[in-house]
C-alpha cells in the first residue's frame, strides 16, 4: 500500500472537519452553564484561529502576511463571540482601570500566549462558567491579541 500525499488545500479542508467534529464533541460533553453553545462555538473558533496565529508569529518572529491575516479573523471572532454573549446573556466585560504603576509598559502587556490558556481551560472545563467570568477572559484575549498586532 503506497501513500498519497493530500494537497495542500486538501489537507486544509481535512484539518477544518477534524476540528469541527473535535469542537462539536467538546460543546456536546460540556457542562450545562447559562453561556449558550453558540457563544462556545465562536470561542472555539476564536482559540484555533489564536493557535494559528500564534505559531506563525514563534516561526517567523514578527507579524507578517499570514500572522497579519490571523491577527484579524481572531480579533473578528473574539468580538463576535463577546458580541453573542452580550445578546444572550447581557454579561459585559468590566472595565479596566490602568494601573498607577511606573513600571515599564512592556511588562504589562498582555500575553496571547496565557490569555489563550486562560480562554482555553474555560473552555474544556467540567464546571460550569459565569458568563461574566468569560466576558472578562475574552476581553482580556481580545486585549492581547490587539497587542500582538
């Protein structure tokens, strides 16, 4: 038996199902909360984009092209996530105060890296989220993904 390679647009349509199929599994397992599977799917797209985002800018070491394009959808995504939620449960993100530190800017940067950690164990946690609690995670993703620009 010979293998066949998939092309690359094949390979990239065989990732999207995979994924999907991984996140609907997911969603279906979760724990019932008041955050609707709707807001959840959006997450979900929201951190793979995050993931694909992240990983062309660690190999490439700046913001290009590809990155540039990712950046976007995420951003797109996190809005439209944070958007749903706020029509399905009225949960707004609490506003951040800037900090009085005099401590450099750059150690206050959000990281992408943890705000997606962070999105992501809501996300596959066994216990039920407060949609407010989530809306403060996505504005902290979106924060950070904003600063990866």
């Amino acid at each position: 038996m010979t293998a066949t390679a998939l092309s690359p647009a094949a390979d990239e349509t065989l990732v999207d199902a995979t994924t999907d199929v991984a996140l609907a599994t997911l969603l279906n397992s979760r724990a019932s909360d008041d955050i609707p599977t709707s807001v959840w799917w959006l997450v979900g797209e929201a951190l793979h984009t995050s993931v694909e985002l992240r990983r062309c800018v660690t190999t490439s070491g700046h913001l290009a092209g590809d990155a540039d394009s990712l950046a976007g959808d995420a951003m797109l995504l996190t809005q439209a996530a944070l958007d749903e939620l706020a029509e399905t449960t009225g949960a707004q993100p609490t506003a951040m105060a800037e900090p009085a530190s005099r401590e450099p800017r750059f150690s206050r940067q959000p990281s992408l890296r943890l705000s997606t950690l962070l999105l992501t164990r809501l996300l596959v946690s066994r216990r039920p989220v407060g949609p407010q609690r989530l809306a403060n995670t996505l504005a902290a993703h979106q924060r950070a993904l904003r600063f990866s620009r």
